[in-house]
C-alpha cells in the first residue's frame, strides 16, 4: 500500500460529459502529480501541484484542470469528454518537488468514455 | 522532446534466474532514474531510485546500474519469483526548475517468471 487513496476506482460515462477524479496524498506529502496511462502513449505527466500552487504542466488538455486543497488533497476535472480520454489517470505524492525523491503511486482510476 | 526508451518490451525467465531488464534515456541532464513495478490494475510500485552521481545502487534482490556515458539503465533482479511478473517501467526526473517532478517514462518491460 503506498498511502496514496485514488476514488473512485472506476468511471464509466459518456462523451460530452465531466468528471472529478479525487486524490489523497500520502500523510506528509505536499506536493501532487497527475499521470494519464493508456495503450498508445503509455504513462504521460499531466500536472503537478505543490502546497497548493500549480508547479508544472505537461501535456495536459485544455479540457482538463486540477486543483489542490488546504488540506492537501487534490482533484483532476475532464470535461467536454472525448473517446479517446478513456485511460487510466494516476495520481502521485512525494515531499517536496526540489529534491530528488520518488513518487509514490495510487491504485489508478479507469475511466471509461461510451 | 526528451524521451526514455526501453530495448526489450517483453522478457521470460524461468524461477531462480537473475532478470536484467534496460532502458535508454536521452535526456543527458537528468539527474535521477527511477524504476517501477506495475502489476495489473495497480499503480507503479517504486522499487529503487539512482542519483546521476552513483553508478550502482543495490536494494533487496535488486540492482539498479547507471552508465551515463551511453545514457542506459538497466534494473537486475536475482533469483526472480513468479511474484516478480509485472511490467517494469524506467522514470528520468527531470533536472532542475520546474523539470522537477515531471517524470518521463519508458514504454515499459513485460516481465514472466515461468514456476
């Protein structure tokens, strides 16, 4: 169990729609990553947040946005959904983004676009 | 863009043998390699980490080699279980600024431990 809590687990909705994906990072943790796993283009770095504040972009849509809590948890939201957003959508904790430790994974939530 | 690339996509080994699994990364900046074990319908589980100022780094059962030279890792795991079927994915952090954190991955490696 690596302490970080992903719900739900599984998503099934239709195109056009929005959904929220939550995240609770591991106890001690401040800062937050998404990741996007599917066949084609594998594990893909979506954003991250730190303390609260956006620190990095990666390849992120403009349909899709992020936030993190005071409390520390954080929340990815897809709207205008497409087929081809079906994937799997990680989220990560570590300490602190300026050092170099590893990030720690949840289980995943899948989503599935119909 | 920068990318990490792996060589074998899948690898089968019987039980009791050493895995050696690699990955090619061409991002010469990076400073810090990461490997992970991802079992299905979980997330990648962290394994061991090298910093770019080590060429070695042992764990339980696992050794993780870094030659900066020719930008390639590899992960050896001795006498792999049947436990140890998963996919492996190598991970660069990026280096420096807001790189920090953005990890980039490899395709991954399929890994079957054959009893």
């Amino acid at each position: 169990d690596s302490g970080v809590t992903q719900t739900p687990k599984h998503l099934i909705t239709a195109t056009g729609q929005r959904v929220t994906l939550r995240c609770s990072p591991r106890s001690g943790d401040l800062s937050v990553y998404w990741y996007q796993q599917s066949l084609d283009q594998g594990l893909q770095f979506l954003i991250q947040y730190y303390n609260g504040e956006e620190r990095a972009k990666g390849n992120i849509l403009e349909r899709f946005s992020a936030q993190q809590f005071p409390d520390l948890h954080s929340e990815l939201n897809l709207s205008s959904l497409e087929l081809g957003d079906s994937a799997l959508y990680f989220c990560a904790s570590s300490g602190t983004p300026n050092s170099n430790q590893p990030q720690h994974f949840g289980d995943g939530t899948r989503l599935s676009i119909l | 863009g920068e990318s990490v690339g792996l060589h074998l996509p899948t690898l089968s080994v019987q039980e009791g043998d050493n895995s050696i699994i690699n990955c090619a990364y061409s991002n010469s900046a990076s400073d810090y390699f990461i490997w992970y074990k991802q079992e299905s319908g979980k997330g990648p589980q962290f394994i061991i980490d090298i910093r770019s100022n080590m060429d070695k780094r042992q764990g339980q059962r696992v050794t993780v080699l870094l030659n900066k030279t020719v930008k390639h890792l590899s992960l050896q795991i001795a006498a792999t279980q049947p436990g140890d079927s998963a996919v492996y994915f190598c991970a660069e952090n990026g280096a420096g600024g807001t790189s920090y954190g953005k990890l980039t991955f490899g395709q991954g490696t399929i890994l079957t431990v054959h009893p």
